[in-house]
C-alpha cells in the first residue's frame, strides 16, 4: 500500500483586549477559514513565483459569515503590522504539523470604541495589493479607545 497524505493549513485567532496597566480585560478565540486566494498566494511563495511578502492583521466590523471566495474583509476598520512570533513543530494525532505563530498588536489610541467582528491576516507582496489569506468571524468584541488589542494567529501546516 502506497504512503497517503494530506496537507491542510488551518488557523486559530486569540484576540485579547488590556487596560492601560496590562490587566486582561476580554480574550476570545475563534477558528478561521483560510482565503482561496490565500491558498493560491502559498502555492505561488513556494514555487518562487512571488516573493518578499509582508504581513499585516486587519479588523473588521462586519458580521457576515466568512467565505473561500472571500477577498478582503467585509468592513475593514483597522490594521497593524504582523510578525511570525513563533516557529514550531507539533505531532497531531501522529502527524507533524508546522505551527507558525502571527502577531500584531495595536495600540490603545483614546478614540472612539470599536464594535469588531471579524479579522484576517493580509499579506502584501511589493507593488501588489493585499491578498486576504484568512477569515474569521466571532460575537462582537467591542475596543474602547483606551484599550490596547493584541490578536495573535496559530497557523497550522
């Protein structure tokens, strides 16, 4: 019997809201749905056709159900830049799985608060628009302008 395997990316989010002391506040975590197009994009950085990529993580406040064909998020509010925070390997159920981490936190800005819903990671590739890798959509989560929020992404390979 031939060897059988089978590659699926999956990602989770951790979200979490801190006061200005670094005091927890709120934390949600929620699965996402990985992009078409975020597919694609890993096919072409692994077959050399696109390089240089730099990765960001918006937020959102609508809260339509992610889709595959989805290509940004449904109502963009906000972004940071992210950063590969971790690199592991992990045996699941007898398989190895890479688990890159991705982080991006922003900062507590004293503005309005933010009723958000939904989040993504977008990876820009030079003199190209951002590609929607992943979609996520959770219960309303509201960022008060006092609130710093870091979201943090498990990436699973």
């Amino acid at each position: 019997m031939g060897m059988t395997e089978h590659h699926s990316t999956s990602g989770r989010l951790t979200l979490e809201l801190h006061d200005a002391a670094g005091r927890l506040v709120a934390r949600r975590r929620a699965d996402n749905l990985i992009t078409t197009a975020g597919r694609r994009l890993l096919a072409q950085l692994f077959t050399g056709q696109a390089q240089g990529p730099a990765l960001a993580i918006a937020v959102g406040s609508a809260a339509t159900a992610p889709k595959p064909e989805d290509s940004a998020l449904g109502s963009r509010v906000d972004a940071a830049p992210a950063a590969i925070t971790k690199m592991d390997v992990l045996v699941q159920d007898g398989v190895p799985r890479v688990l890159a981490s991705v982080s991006a936190t922003f900062p507590a800005g004293g503005g309005a608060a933010q009723a958000l819903q939904e989040a993504g990671i977008e990876i820009t590739l030079p003199g190209q628009a951002p590609v929607l890798y992943n979609h996520v959509s959770f219960p309303v989560i509201t960022r008060a302008g006092n609130l710093a929020m870091t979201l943090t992404w498990e990436v699973y390979f």
